[in-house]
C-alpha cells in the first residue's frame, strides 16, 4: 500500500462510527456479518450505517457480498495488515543503541 492509501484508510477509520464498525466486522472472521446484525448490535440507523459502509468499503477496508437478501460485510485483513506494518516497520529504526 502506498502512503496515501494508508492516509485514507487511517482517515476512515478515525470517525467512531466506522471505527466501531470496522471492529464488528473483523470479530465476525472471514464469513462476514449480516449488515442486519451491524446494524442491531451497534443501534445504527441504516441509511447512516450505509454511508459508513460505503466509506470503508472505498478505503479498501472491506468488502460486501450479497447471499439471497442478505448483504454481508467482510474485512479486508489485507488492507488492515498493510495499515498495521505501515506504522509498525520502521519502529524505533533511528534510536541509538
């Protein structure tokens, strides 16, 4: 991922809504979760709920699959690890030893 893909997923989910809903979505695993089960769980109204995935899903943090009526939301683990070791691989590279 390239720094400004990393700004914009960090931009994402620095509102507490996507934050809290980008956690839901990575406690549900790789089969995903009912936005349905989203939306009770966190007492979202669902054109907001909506929005917000919208916003996650152009980040490149999630992605969504319909099965029958039900759309469901899944983490892009991807993405997320890219964000982690972005942040995490040059730790501490300067300190003195």
């Amino acid at each position: 991922m390239d720094i400004n893909q990393i700004a914009k997923s960090l931009k994402e989910l620095g509102h507490p809504t996507r934050l809290a809903i980008f956690k839901r979505v990575i406690k549900a695993g790789y089969q995903g979760i009912a936005v349905g089960d989203i939306q009770q769980q966190l007492a979202i109204p669902g054109s907001t709920l909506s929005h917000h995935i919208s916003s996650l899903a152009s980040a490149g943090l999630l992605t969504q699959r319909r099965e029958g009526r039900t759309l469901f939301c899944v983490a892009h683990y991807d993405a997320l690890t890219s964000v982690i070791s972005f942040l995490q691989d040059e730790c501490c590279i300067d300190e003195q030893r």
